[in-house]
C-alpha cells in the first residue's frame, strides 16, 4: 500500500515537472519572437493546453516579420503564403496603401516634369480613393482650369461632391461630364457609380451596360452590376455577372461571397455553401470585415438548414438574361424560396433576411 502511494506521488511529481518545463519552454519560445522556435514547441507539445496560444504567437509574428520590410515584396509573399491568418486583412490593407502611395509618387515625379489635366485627374482620385476629398477637390479644380472639358475631371469631381452631401452641385458635374462625352466608356462608369450611390438602380445599369457595348470582359462593370441586380432582387443576373466576372477574373473575391449570397437566395445551398466557403479561404482586405462576418453567419445558417442541392446549380450553363440571342438550354430552375425569408443585401451591404429564421447581425 505504501509503495502505490509513493508511486502515485511520484507519477504527479513527473507529471507537474513536465507542465512546468512545457510552460517555461512556451514562455522562452514566445519571448524570442523566432518563427522556428514557436513551431518547435508546438510541434513538441500536441497535448500542451498551450497550443492555441502559440499558433495565434505564431501568426502574429509572421505579419511582423512582413510588416517590418518597408517595400512590398514580404507583404505580398506573406498574402500569397498565410491567406487565412487572421492578420491577413491588415496586410493586405497595408500592401494597398504602398501601393498607393507608390502610384501617387510616380504621378507627382511626371507632373514635376509635364503638368497635364491626366496626370492631376489621375492623381486626385488616388486622393479622392483615400477619402482625402479636399485635395481631390483642389486637383480637379487645377485639372479644369488647363482643359474646361475634361470629363473625367468632371465625373470625379462629382462622387466628391457627393460625398460631401452636395447633390445639387454632383447632379450637376456627372449631366456636364455625360453632355461632354456620352460614348466614352469611362464616363459612363462614373456615372453608373454615382446613380448606385444615390439609388438610382435604373439609370445605373444603363450606364454600366454602356461600358460593356464598348468593353465586354470590363471585369468592374460586371461585378457593379450584379451587385445592383442582387440588390434589387433580380437574382438569376446576378449571378450571370458574378458567374462572368470569376470567368474573367478566377481569383475575383468578392465575386465569390456575392455569388454565396445570390445562390442562398435561390434557395440552392449546396452552391452557396461551396463559393462562401471558398470566400472565406481566400485572402481578404480590412474592406472584406463586414462581408466576412455576414459569410460565416450565413454559413452556420445554411449548414443548420441542412443546405440541400439543387439540381442544375452552380455547375450549370446559365443562359445571359441580359442578352436575347439564343442561349444553351438554361438548366433546371431553382425552388423559388416560397414560405422562406429572402437571403440578399440591401445597398448598403445587409444581409437581408435569412435562410432560417434568424437574421444576421448589422
């Protein structure tokens, strides 16, 4: 009897040396910041109630040692090689912002040499792009004053002004700039942009049509479009423009949770399960916060629905409905949802309703 007890102490004993030497290595990993060495504590200790809190060391120092390069090529490597660490968003929102910043020092170096309206346009929507409104402002100005008809000019000078809550004065600038130049695809894309703005869903989608008479594969042109169609409720185009924009664009993400929002509306959840779940491997910008939220909810709520396939979904050939040449044959038509709550997004990103009774948080 004497001996179990001595033996069972000891058994402990053995046991609390190893936590604590699993804890004091833990602990000297951690404090090196060195990559290896928290991935040797990890993989030396599976068991260790320690483990998550290396792996979330483990990311935290990864972007570190990315962040700490001041150029672009270790933060692009660190997207391409860690997409789902939960830092990824910042690093790309970084890598942006260089980039930015790259592209408006090369403006400002040729405008030193040239002053063109091009140049300055080109330069004052970078700034309008920051939400640095005042200094777009000034560049359109100086831009008009060397070419009065320069539409461009106008278009940018118009979501400025919009922005600012002037609406008589951007009505104003997007009619002149659309006068001026009603063909030039450019325009019109503003303009598209500035009627989705102000709920303008018809007049926007005339517009962006425009730009695609003139540039069919125009990837932007189709994704803005099938957000305004998903917006209004009219899902089979949305998800003709999402199903072309990843045709043209296969790494487009947005297009990915878009097309998870328009197939749960259709009630195909097997479909909108495989392109929200893609969305939510792919890497992501501070932007994507909101969406990414509103994919995971949606996510859980479909796999509680049980997520169904539908026949014909997201392998099918979809017919364009936006176009009235004969097309293959579409395939099976979805359930139309009847007795259930639509899945969608209102214009400002909501998810509207939702594929169970509960409705997604914001």
């Amino acid at each position: 009897m004497r001996y179990r007890w001595r033996l069972g102490i000891g058994f402990i004993l053995v046991l609390a040396m190893g936590c604590a030497s699993a804890d004091r290595q833990y602990r000297k990993a951690v404090e090196s910041r060195d990559e290896n060495k928290i991935r040797k504590f990890i993989h030396g200790h599976p068991e260790s109630p320690l483990i998550m809190d290396a792996v979330a060391v483990l990311d935290t120092v990864k972007y570190e040692t990315a962040i700490a390069d001041t150029g672009m090529a270790s933060l692009q490597a660190f997207l391409n090689r860690y997409p789902t660490n939960p830092l990824a968003p910042q690093a790309s929102q970084e890598l942006a912002r260089r980039m930015r910043e790259e592209e408006m020092r090369q403006l400002r170096l040729r405008l030193g040499e040239a002053e063109e309206p091009d140049l300055l346009v080109a330069l004052a929507d970078k700034h309008s792009e920051r939400g640095e409104y005042d200094a777009a402002d000034s560049l359109y100005h100086e831009a008009l004053l060397l070419e009065p008809n320069n539409s461009s000019a106008h278009t940018g000078l118009g979501l400025v002004y919009l922005e600012r809550g002037q609406t008589t004065e951007a009505d104003e600038e997007i009619d002149l700039a659309l006068s001026l130049t009603p063909e030039d695809p450019r325009v019109q894309f503003a303009a598209g942009e500035y009627y989705r703005r102000i709920g303008r869903p018809d007049l926007a989608i005339n517009a962006f049509q425009k730009v695609l008479n003139s540039d069919i594969n125009n990837v932007e042109a189709h994704l803005r479009l099938g957000i305004i169609y998903l917006d209004a409720g009219r899902n089979k185009n949305a998800v003709w423009e999402f199903r072309r924009v990843c045709e043209l664009d296969a790494d487009n993400v947005p297009a990915l949770y878009y097309l998870g929002v328009a197939y749960a509306d259709q009630g195909d959840g097997s479909a909108a399960l495989r392109y929200l779940e893609r969305y939510l491997r792919a890497p992501h910008t501070a932007e994507d916060v909101d969406n990414i939220d509103k994919a995971r909810i949606l996510v859980e709520q479909l796999k509680g629905d049980g997520a169904g396939h539908v026949e014909g979904g997201a392998g099918a050939v979809i017919a364009d409905p936006n176009n009235p040449k004969p097309q293959p044959k579409p395939a099976a038509k979805p359930p139309s949802g009847r007795g259930r709550r639509p899945v969608g997004i209102d214009r400002h990103g909501r998810i509207l309703g939702g594929v169970s009774a509960r409705r997604s948080k914001g």
